[in-house]
C-alpha cells in the first residue's frame, strides 16, 4: 500500500516530465523523488551515472497543496470564493471567468466568455449566486450562476478594470479602473457615482465590512475613502508612501486594498525600487503600524475572515503571516509550488484553505493551517538582497534587505555569525563595510544612516539625520575618514566617521536624485550617479567639480566604480550597457554590452583586469577591462540582481538578488565554464538559464528537469556557496552523467 501511494505521489509529482521525455523517469524524476520515499530507496541504487541531488530546508513531502485546478490557457488574475465556501470563481488572460467546485476540483459550470478581452479580476456575492469581473476592455459584467446568464454590463470605464468589489448587502458595485473609481447600483444598473480625485491608476476597491464605506488605492499611493451611499469623499486621502520606480520599470498593479474583518485596519501593497511591503494602517488615525516585507513583485494582501492572519501574492509564493499578538514579530511562512508569478492569493471563508491564481495558467488550493505548521519559517531574508559587500579580510558577507535587516554572514560556511541588526523603520538600501572591517554602515528611506560594530552588532551613536528623503547609496572613503551618502534629495552628504557628524564637505548637489556614490582609491575625488544619467566628479578637498558633469546614461546612472588605479570609472545604467571611462577627459573607453535590462551593480576586481555587473536580466557578468569583451554569465539568480562585490582577493564574487538570496561564485571556474562543452550538465547548468524547467544543450537537446520548486535555489559549481531560505546542490556523480543517446546506461538493474 505505501508502494503505490509512494508511486501516485512520484507520478504527480513529475508529471511534467514523463509526459514530455520518458528516458527522463530515470535521468531527472528520480534522483529529485523524495529520499524517503520507497520508490527513491527502491530504484535510485539500481541506477549509475544520474545527478546527485541535496536539498538544505526544502522537502517536496512538504507540498501543501491539496488541490490544483487546470482548465484555464491562459495566466490566472484573480480568484474569489463564494461566501460559503463551496465554489470558487476565477478570471484568466483567456478572456473567461470559470467557476468551480471546490471539493471535487471540477468546474461547475462552463467556462463565462466575457467577451471583452482578459478578465483582470473577479468577485463572488455574498449571496454565493452572482459573480462580477472586470475585463481588460473596461467593462463590468456580473453573471447570474444559477441562471447562467449576464445580469448586467457595466460600461463607463476608458481602461482596464483591475479591481471589482460586492457591497455587503449585494445592491452595490464598485470597480477600478486607469481612469476613475466608480460605483454602480447593481439591480438597475444605474452609475451612482465617479469617485475621482487619485493621479493615477486606480488598482483596488474594497467596501467596509459595514459597507457604508469604499476604499480606493492608486499608483501614487494614497488611499481614499468615499460613503458608499453617494460617492462622497468621507475624509482626506489617507497617504502612503509614493514609489520610486526606475526608468523603463513599471510599477506593479497591486490590487491589493482589503479591510479587516472589523474595519479598523487597511491593508495594502507598496512598493519602491527595491522592495515590496504589505502596509497596515488605522483608518481612523493613519497610524502606519506595520509593513511586513513580502518578496519581489507583490500583487495582493487579504486578511482571513477572523482578521488574525493576512495572505499576501508575491513572485512565485504565496507568504502567511500571523497578526497577533504582533504582526512584526512574527515570523511569515512561505508555501511555494507555482512555476509562474502569483497574482491573488486569498483565505476561504472558514480560514482553513488559501487559493491562489498564477501565470502558469492554474490554481492552487492550500491547507493553510498545514503550511503554518509544517512550512519552515524564514530564517534567512524575508525580501529582496539590496545591497552586498565584503570585509577587507573576505571573512564576512554583509547585506541590506527589503525586510528592515542589516545581517552578517560567514562568508566561506554562509552562516549567520550575528543576530540581525534591526533599527531602520524602512528596507536597507545600501550598506558597506569601513576600510579596517570594523564598521557596518547601512542607509535607508527612512532618511537616515547608522553605524554598527562588525564584530559584536551593537549600534553606534544615535542615527544620523540630514538628508530630506530616501538614501540610495553609501560607501566609506579609502583611508576610513569620511562616509558618503547619496539620496533622492539629490544631494551627496559627508559624515565623518570619528564624530559622527556631517563634514565640512558638501552637501554635493546633483540634477536628480543620486542612485551612486564612490571614492577615488586616493580619495581626492568623489563621484555621484543619479537618475538624469549624469556623472560627477568633485574633488573632496575643495568640494569643487573636477569636470563638468557629463551622460554616462540616456536615463539614469545607477551604479559607479572607480579602477584600482584611478585612472578610469565605470557605470551602470538603465540601457542594459556598463560604460568605461577616462577620469582625467570624461571620455568613454569602451562599452560593455550584453545585459537585456537595467544594470543596478558595478565592481572593479582588485587587479583591475575584471569588471562584473549585475543586472534586470537576473544574471551576473564578467568582463575583460583592457577589451570590453564578456567572459562569463552566470545564472542562478531568479529575479533582478541588485548588488554585486569582489572579494578582496579577487578569487569571488558576491551578488545580492531581489529573489532574496546571496549567491558566491567562484571567477576562475566561471572563465573557464565558457570552454566546457555545452553538453555538459553542470556547464549548462551554470551557463544558461532553464527553459520551462529544463536545462538543454547547444542544439536545444533535453539534459535535465528540474522540478517547480527546486527551481529558484539551485546550486551548482561555478556558485560556492548559495544563503537562502533554500538550496539544491547539483553534482555529478563518480561515474558521470549518462546523457542523450547513452540514457539507457544508466540502468544496471
């Protein structure tokens, strides 16, 4: 008997890769089969020459998912449940809604055509028997189930609607919409009124558990609150923090507005240039009490019926948090199974399952009281890698995070030698590392930088205040006097490090906001970035422009590095090329192209033969200084890369990853991967990033699948050393990997 569920759980499990490649039962399904399982213990000694497969804080018998529902062709928006809980309602890019039963996973119905493109959103009545959707069109149709026709079309929006919401009492609508809010009376079809007002888009709308009011959230993060009776504004906007959006970067549609059970406390996404957060404020008094750092692009946040947790869809998870006693100490847990981004994730009505929508085209029902107990809560960071960098000795790791979290860790074991370093009220944007490694200083939006002790994490002094908005970058000057910081407020300020007070230099005034700042290696010069494009260079001793700023990118310069020597600087930019330049002229040296998206990160290796970047593009690269020649691309990261950093003996590199890891890669195995046949498995591995799950060759021929969830935390061994929540170490074993043609050697019976 536990054979064969042992066997029913291997076949689902893989389903994707036996229905595509059956050599691949025995080359990729098995060695990733659960270890304990009898089907692993059974067949996986009989076999030679298959992959040896690790996992650290990962186990696929952890799978919380009881149910996943496959109907739609096309990427899941949004999903509803009924009030009691019986049948849930989902739109899709497909341009239908479908309505199915939640005990038996089948669809109850036929699938709703809207006939107005994509369905972006959808929402039960509380009588379970009419649902409403928004469509891409900008129409609101809401269909009758037990009649299964349209009882009405709502038309007036001149945009997608992104958000619809049911009034308590069922004679209300409101939707949302680029143009306006607007509220409808849903028996006559009557527009009761346009709530306007909001800048931008406007992506949520919730009623009140009382339905006397509607809240409305926009892309200019304010929050407004109208009298669902008549449209009316009921109070000034409620404000929340603005985004900051790079240039090309759109900021996500976040639809994530929602009141608690007793409408006292909103919560809704924000999100900047680095992190995505779940704010939580009072209605009554604005009071911000809380953001809980979610991980990269965030879509939606809902509280459970009983307002003591909240569900919030981000990247490919899904994270739970408990809210009482107090949301901001207790840890989240993540439940992880989708190969595509989430984009809803909401509580059924008895709190005890989570459905969520994603691109890969399903939904997945979750036993959400299983994934509190059994999904291992976050030890490391709760969201995105900021900022890296690497003390003089290569003994430690440092990094800022999107969770509020300055950590340390061991840079050869990746164990956390410190407890984390709490005390900004905002994510950590940027952190470096004092000349003699015995100063941490991290800087934030929350306007203000602070210095701790390397080795015991104890704050030092008060924090210290000057700049008008958010800090974007720092770094110690050379000889360990000064620490630059560059903010929003377009200003680059000074402190010195022995006082803790501003410095005689500056405040540097730049055209926009600074995103970079570096020293000269003799600390004559400083250079600043910001977000026009332009490059600075003054000089630290009379706080004089050595030349005239000058474009070092079309839209902004998000990251500088000085040359060993001196003589040159090179900068990232939003173009997706690093640029080097002559200190001396402002000339440009040589361009160095290959990213297809934003390059965050730059750093010079301490021999000043390599430059490597990080980028949108969710890799890191290597190049040849003298040529501008790319030498290697290193894959492994799932999301953008934020910050790379040599070590100081130029052997690694250290990147830093809005996927929420840190990643160590080793320089010399990376050059000569380029040389590696491609055939090989762990060359590609390193070398090329998977498609839909599968590593391939040269001549696109299938190597190995990699299941869902392993995908985000592989390790292979140009990467030393990978700290995340998770981590998949990949190696061939002893007697190699038996691949293409010669699969059948593997079996030896």
């Amino acid at each position: 008997m536990h054979f064969l569920e042992d066997a029913s759980s291997f076949v689902v499990s893989s389903h994707d890769v036996i229905e595509r490649s059956a050599p691949h039962i025995y080359i990729s399904a098995l060695p990733f089969a659960d270890k304990n399982s009898l089907i692993y213990r059974d067949f996986f000694p009989r076999c030679v020459g298959l992959v040896n497969v690790s996992t650290f804080g990962i186990n696929r018998r952890r799978e919380s998912t009881i149910m996943r529902l496959i109907g739609h062709s096309g990427p899941v928006l949004s999903v509803s449940y009924s009030s009691d809980g019986g049948l849930l309602a989902s739109g899709s890019a497909d341009g239908t809604a479908r309505i199915w039963d939640t005990q038996t996973g089948e669809e109850a119905m036929s699938p709703i055509r809207s006939g107005h493109g994509p369905v972006l959103s959808v929402e039960f009545a509380q009588n379970s028997k009419q649902v409403a959707f928004g469509t891409k069109a900008g129409v609101v149709c809401v269909w009758n189930i037990t009649q299964g026709r349209v009882h009405r079309r709502f038309s007036g929006h001149s945009g997608p609607v992104y958000s619809v919401a049911l009034s308590p009492d069922g004679t209300r609508l409101a939707s949302a919409s680029e143009d306006t809010a607007r509220l409808w009376n849903l028996q006559t079809g009557e527009q009761l009124a346009v709530m306007g007002g909001h800048e931008e888009s406007i992506d949520g709308v919730a009623f009140s558990p009382t339905g006397d009011l509607v809240a409305s959230s926009s892309g200019n993060r304010t929050i407004r609150l109208w009298h669902s009776a008549t449209g009316e504004i009921a109070r000034e906007p409620l404000q929340v923090v603005p985004v900051v959006v790079f240039p090309r970067q759109t900021s996500t549609v976040s639809r994530g507005v929602n009141f608690s059970s007793d409408g006292e406390t909103i919560a809704v996404i924000t999100a900047d240039m680095f992190s995505d957060s779940v704010l939580l404020l009072r209605c009554k008094t604005e009071e911000k009490f809380a953001w809980l750092p979610v991980g990269p692009k965030a879509h939606s946040a809902r509280f459970s019926s009983d307002g003591r947790s909240l569900v919030a869809a981000y990247g490919r998870g899904i994270r739970l948090w408990t809210l009482f006693p107090d949301p901001k100490i207790s840890p989240p847990v993540d439940l992880r199974g989708h190969t595509g981004n989430v984009n809803w994730a909401t509580f059924s009505p008895d709190d005890r399952f989570v459905a969520s929508a994603s691109d890969d085209s399903t939904i997945r029902i979750w036993n959400a009281a299983s994934g509190q107990s059994t999904v291992q809560p976050i030890s490391e960071h709760a969201s995105s890698v900021n900022s890296v960098a690497v003390s003089p000795d290569d003994g430690i790791i440092v990094c800022g995070s999107g969770d509020n979290s300055v950590r340390v860790w061991n840079a050869h074991t990746g164990e956390q030698t410190l407890p984390a370093l709490h005390g900004h009220d905002r994510h950590v944007s940027s952190v470096a590392i004092s000349p003699d490694g015995g100063l941490i200083a991290s800087g934030s939006p929350d306007q203000t930088v602070r210095l701790w002790d390397a080795k015991s994490g104890a704050a030092i002094s008060e924090p210290m205040s000057g700049h008008t908005h958010d800090i974007r970058a720092l770094t110690f000057s050379n000889e360990g006097r000064w620490l630059a910081s560059g903010s929003d407020d377009c200003t680059v300020r000074f402190w010195e490090i022995a006082t803790q007070r501003p410095s005689a230099i500056g405040p540097l005034c730049c055209n926009d906001r600074v995103f970079a700042v570096a020293f000269s290696p003799d600390d004559k010069l400083v250079a600043a970035g910001d977000n026009s494009g332009c490059m600075y260079l003054w000089t630290t001793d009379t706080s004089e422009q050595a030349l005239d700023p000058f474009q070092a990118d079309h839209d902004s310069t998000n990251s500088l590095a000085f040359s060993p020597a001196g003589t040159h600087i090179v900068s990232g930019g939003s173009e997706g090329v690093a640029r080097i330049w002559d200190v001396s002229t402002g000339q440009m040296i040589l361009e160095l192209q290959g990213h297809e998206g934003i390059v965050f990160s730059v750093a010079w290796s301490v021999d000043g033969c390599l430059i490597a970047t990080g980028s949108e593009d969710n890799t890191v690269r290597l190049w040849d200084t003298s040529t501008g020649g790319p030498l290697a691309s290193l894959y492994g990261h799932t999301d953008r890369v934020y910050s790379v950093a040599f070590t100081s003996d130029g052997q690694f590199i250290v990147s830093g990853s809005n996927d929420c890891t840190i990643r160590k890669w080793d320089v010399r195995a990376a050059c000569n991967m380029v040389s590696e046949s491609s055939a090989h498995l762990i060359a590609a591995l390193a070398s090329t990033p998977l498609k839909n799950g599968w590593a391939a060759g040269s001549s696109d021929e299938l190597l190995l699948w990699v299941p869902a969830e392993y995908r985000d935390c592989l390790q292979v061994d140009v990467c030393t050393l990978l700290i995340g929540e998770r981590r998949v170490v990949i190696t061939a074993g002893d007697s190699g990997v038996h691949l293409g043609t010669d699969w059948a050697l593997c079996w030896c019976g």
